[in-house]
C-alpha cells in the first residue's frame, strides 16, 4: 500500500491520529526533507526508517519505491508540509502507483490554502488555486491580467523573497480590490492581512518578510 500522508503546515500536533498510527507501522518513510520530517517523527517517538523523495532524485527514486510496493512494502509519502502531491513531487510516484495498480489510501490533513482560503473572508463556494505566480514581473502582470478576467476567488502562493514584486503586480492589475496575505499559519506567529495590495504593501515594506506567504484575491 501506499500511503500519502499529510503532515502540518505548522504546528506539530496538527496530525490525525491515523496519520501516527501510519507512520509508526510502515516499512518506509518517503520524505521531501528527511531532516525536516525527523523533526516531526521525533517529537511522536516514531522511528521507521526514511529515505528522500524530492524533484531532483523523483524518477529514479520513484522506481525504487515502485519496487517495494510491487515486493509487498508499504510506503508512506509525506511533504515538508500539508499534502503530498501539491506542487511537490508526490505525484510522480502516484502516477507511477496507479499505473502499476498499487492500492493508494490517502490521509487527510492541513492544507495551506484552505486555511488561508477561510481565514481570509473571501468568497469559497468557486475558487481557483494557482499556486505560484511567474518569476519575471511582465510574465507575472499578464498571467493575472488572464485571471482577472475569472468571476472566482484567486489564491497563490509566495516566497518571501518574491512577496513584494508580486503585490506590486498585483495592486498594478486590480488596483484597490482587497485582498488578503495570510503567514505562518498554524504557527505562534500567525498573521493574516487584509485590504488593498499597496496597503498591505507599504506595511511589509516596513518589515523583512519572512514565511511563506499564502495571497487571496
């Protein structure tokens, strides 16, 4: 069987009791970052082996997990955090379980753009999930000019480092529409930001962004 098991976005005890129970029972761990997982495998005592799954060994370490579920081992597939398979990896091996007609199970768990979706007050009965926007600002301004055309609630996700380009692209192409900017969620430092982009703007200016930054439109 393999297992996609989502993990916390932020605060560890933010994992289902069947989440533990999975983890403590498989034959092997396939992390995202085995150092960062470790951190969350020791905090419950669970000490089942791992190995790393990330986009640079995903092919070749696909077909080695392949190997064990078809030799009857169960694997369990998680991220750094939230849900395996959304813009990471996970979906090579998934793709590759399903044509190889291994049984998959998939655990519920955080997601950090549903948190960030209800937090922010926005409309959720249509939304679109864009995940990251382009680097370069011109590829950046038209891929929002096309979203802007969409009668749905708009989320993506930001780096810190990109956080400040992108609500000035995006104050140029909605203007004063309000939006929200949600950080560190689930986290003691949670943060959600509400209004127009250049306000939201101007009060990051006056801090360093750090986090990951989830954007509602």
């Amino acid at each position: 069987m393999l297992y996609i098991v989502a993990t916390p976005i932020g605060n560890l005890k933010d994992i289902t009791l069947r989440a533990l129970e999975v983890l403590k029972q498989v034959d092997l761990i396939a992390c995202e970052d085995t150092r960062h997982t470790k951190i969350l495998l020791d905090h419950y005592g669970i000490q089942a082996p791992t190995t790393s799954f990330f986009q640079h060994n995903r092919i070749t370490k696909a077909e080695h997990l392949l190997k064990l579920l078809k030799d009857g081992k169960s694997v369990a597939l998680v991220s750094d955090a939230g849900m395996p398979g959304i813009l990471d990896p996970g979906y090579n091996i998934i793709n590759s379980a399903i044509k190889n007609n291994i049984p998959i199970s998939v655990l519920p768990g955080p997601t950090a753009l549903v948190n960030a979706l209800v937090l922010s007050g926005k409309p959720a009965h249509k939304f679109i999930f864009e995940g990251f926007l382009p680097n370069r600002t011109q590829a950046r301004r038209n891929r929002l000019k096309e979203l802007a055309k969409l009668k749905y609630t708009l989320i993506f996700y930001e780096s810190c480092h990109r956080i400040l380009a992108a609500l000035e692209d995006i104050q140029a192409v909605f203007g004063d529409k309000e939006i929200a900017v949600a950080r560190e969620l689930t986290k003691k430092f949670e943060e959600v930001k509400r209004g127009s982009a250049k306000a939201i703007l101007e009060s990051l200016k006056d801090q360093k962004p750090r986090g990951e930054f989830v954007i509602i439109l």
